[in-house]
C-alpha cells in the first residue's frame, strides 16, 4: 500500500472516530450533484442565472452560482448577486412585527386600528352595483396584526384577483409596486378571519412598525434584524456597491426564450414596501433564516426570543388552509400553489407545510417566495434549510420552480 493510500485511510479513520466523516461525505455529495444540478439548468438555458444556499444550525454547508446575472453579458451569477427578493420580504417585516409583540408594544389580537388609524375605515368590497360601482360595507370585525400576519384579513393582490383588478382600474389605484400610500387603500375582499387570501396585510404590518417605533421601517429593520445579523447586502435601497452586483429580471417567452426587462422598485418611496420591496443576496437571506433554525439567535445575537420563535413556527390561523392562487396577470404570475393536494396552513408569516413534501420537507417546516422566483425553505425538525433565487418572470415560472424543487431535494438527500 503506498503512503498516499495509508495517509488517507488514517484520516478516513480519524472521520469516523470523531463522527465527521458523515457529515464531509454528505457535504461532498451535496457539492458535486447541486453543482451539477444547476450548472446544467442554466447550460441548457432553463433559467438564465441562479444562486443557492444551503443551511444546518451550524451555517452554510452549500452555496453556489451559476449562469448570468443578464443574458447577452459575460458577469456570471454568484454567490454575492444581488436580486429583488421581492415577497421573501414578508418575513423580514413579520420579524420586525414580532419583536414589538414580544416587547409588548403591541399585540396580536386587539384592533390594529389602535396603532393604525387607518385601518379602521377599510371597508368589504360586497359586490357591484347595476352601474357597475362597487359596493362597500363596514367589516364585521376589526383586523388585528395576527390577521395580517396571516393573510386572513381579507386584502388580496390584483395579481390574483380579477376584483381588485376592476376596483384598482375603476378608481385609478396603482399596484403595491409602485410604493405609493394609495395602492394600500383598496377594500377587503372578506370578512376579517374568513379565510386566507394571500395580499397586502405585511404592508400594513410594515405600517405598524414604523407606528409604534417611531421609525421608518428600513430603519427599524437595519438596526434590530440587519445589522445584529450582519446582513450588509439587503435594502429597500440599492447602494453603489450593491447595484455593481445586481442581476436583472428576465421575462420567460412563450418559446421558452428569456428577455432582461427593465424593472426596479423606486428609490425614493412614498413607503417601504414591507410585503415585497427589500433587495438582497442569497448569502445575507441565508443568515435571516439561520434564525428560525438557532432559536432567534444569529451572528452572536438573540433576535427574537426562542418562544416568539416557536409562536411564528406554528399555524397561527385556526381550521383554514393556503389555497391555490389563481392568475389575474398571467405575465407576472402562473396559477400557483406549492405542493398542490397537500394541506398548508399559515405561521406568523410563514407557509407551513401539513404533510411530508416530495421534496424529503418534513411535516412543520416554513417555506415562502418572491414574485421573481426566489425561495426558501426552513425545515426545523431535521435542522436543514436553503434559498434558491432566480430572477424569472412570471412567478411559479414552469422552469424556475421545479429546479428549485430539485435542489431542496438534493438538500435532502445529501443529509442521508
């Protein structure tokens, strides 16, 4: 046996004696197949550019970039890309909302009007009248940030509702993305409570933050999530540096081609969008939800208390259940529901899956996305999550979310 041969079974043996060699097995195996796995998606052009990250409660055990930031240009995705998270945001906001419960400042269940003036006059879009002018009534109970949390409160996203599409146009109300304070000032398509209706409720959540701090919620968020987490890439406002980084959205053709398309959220809004407006990196999301894996704790620091952990971990909305989601602007979105026949119920701003997926997520774990095909997941019982961004339109993109699907399931099957 040659020296090189000896020298490796010795460390071999080394491994095994101190019960690593699992994990550098797993890890390996984890390398060479999600590498593979992505680099030959963005070879044969299933999606232009992607970055993934996977994560024990110990840090980052796979990361990796691979295609363009923008088609027809040499910059390659990386580890640094910065993309629009777009809806990864909400668990970002519901956080900042979490702190101010567990400081008492402010609570689940009470009138959120109380901190939110505002939402005290929302009304329920009841129907239309025969000149076709919306009919509006008082709700039959007040909205309460758990109903925000929630997506129960009865606000929706003309994404997904022909409604509020024809009550938008009918009043000349933008969409959220354009960030003005109008967009927030569309009606209830329920009563509070009802049901689940994925919307706009983390806008309004955002509201309540900057209400009770005293600050604006970019603010907030910097100095009690951002910075204790050492989260330097992610920002409702794209610095210098950041732009020098950031990948641009591609439009997914009927042909299967990608267009770079000139998207970006404004700089200088009349609000910071809680529900979808932060920009960041696969690397900085990665550390946000390491948090949810260390009960509360990140980079040293205790962010949340491990009950306000345990509280947002678990569905927080009674017998309903996440529905399919149905396309109102199919050029944004697909119809799009995770795991379609298997029962999700809803955290404190997290989906939360039933049943054991496909993918090996146990029954339990959290999990959302962001319009332009950004993902994580959070699986506390086995220990393990990930983030997948993309930058694809429209959302649940025919390409983007199956290999999403099939790097969480490498994930998975790496950890034996």
């Amino acid at each position: 046996m040659n020296t090189d041969r000896r020298t490796f079974l010795k460390a071999g043996a080394a491994l095994l004696a101190s019960g690593a060699a699992g994990s550098a097995y797993s890890e390996g195996y984890l390398r060479s197949n999600a590498d593979a796995l992505l680099q030959r998606a963005a070879d044969t052009g299933d999606v232009p550019g992607v970055v993934a990250v996977a994560i024990d409660r110990g840090g980052v055990i796979y990361e990796g970039g691979f295609g363009q930031r923008i088609l027809g240009q040499p910059t390659r995705m990386s580890a640094d890309t910065v993309v629009w998270i777009a809806s990864m945001t909400k668990a970002v906001t519901g956080t900042c909302a979490m702190q101010l419960v567990e400081q008492g400042k402010v609570d689940l269940d009470s009138p959120a009007a109380r901190w939110v003036p505002p939402l005290g006059r929302v009304q329920v879009l009841d129907g239309w009248d025969g000149d076709g002018q919306p009919i509006l009534r008082a709700p039959k109970r007040p909205i309460t940030l758990r109903h925000l949390l929630t997506h129960t409160a009865g606000f929706a996203y003309d994404l997904w509702s022909e409604e509020l599409v024809r009550y938008q146009k009918l009043k000349d109300i933008p969409g959220i993305g354009s960030c003005k304070n109008i967009a927030l000032t569309t009606p209830l398509l329920f009563d509070p409570g009802e049901r689940w209706e994925y919307g706009i409720g983390i806008d309004w959540a955002g509201k309540m933050v900057e209400a009770v701090s005293g600050k604006k919620l970019g603010q907030y968020m910097q100095e009690n999530i951002l910075d204790p987490l050492g989260m330097s890439n992610t920002a409702f406002k794209i610095t210098p540096d950041m732009r020098s980084r950031l990948a641009k959205i591609h439009a997914h053709g009927a042909d299967g081609s990608y267009t770079p398309i000139d998207f970006e959220l404004p700089q200088e809004p009349e609000f910071e969008m809680g529900g979808g407006g932060l920009y960041s990196t696969a690397g900085d999301y990665a550390k946000f939800i390491g948090v949810f894996l260390n009960r509360g704790s990140g980079n040293g620091n205790q962010v949340l208390k491990p009950q306000t952990v345990e509280l947002m971990s678990h569905n927080a909305m009674g017998s309903l259940k996440v529905t399919m989601l149905k396309t109102a602007m199919p050029n944004l979105t697909n119809d799009a529901e995770f795991f379609p026949g298997m029962p999700k119920n809803w955290g404190l701003t997290f989906m939360i899956n039933e049943e054991t997926a496909p993918t090996g997520r146990t029954p339990g774990s959290l999990a959302w996305a962001g319009l332009a095909n950004t993902y994580f997941w959070v699986d506390q019982s086995k220990g393990i999550g990930g983030v997948y961004l993309t930058q694809v339109l429209p959302f649940a993109d025919s390409k983007a979310l199956p290999l999403f699907f099939a790097f969480e399931k490498t994930v998975y099957q790496s950890a034996g």
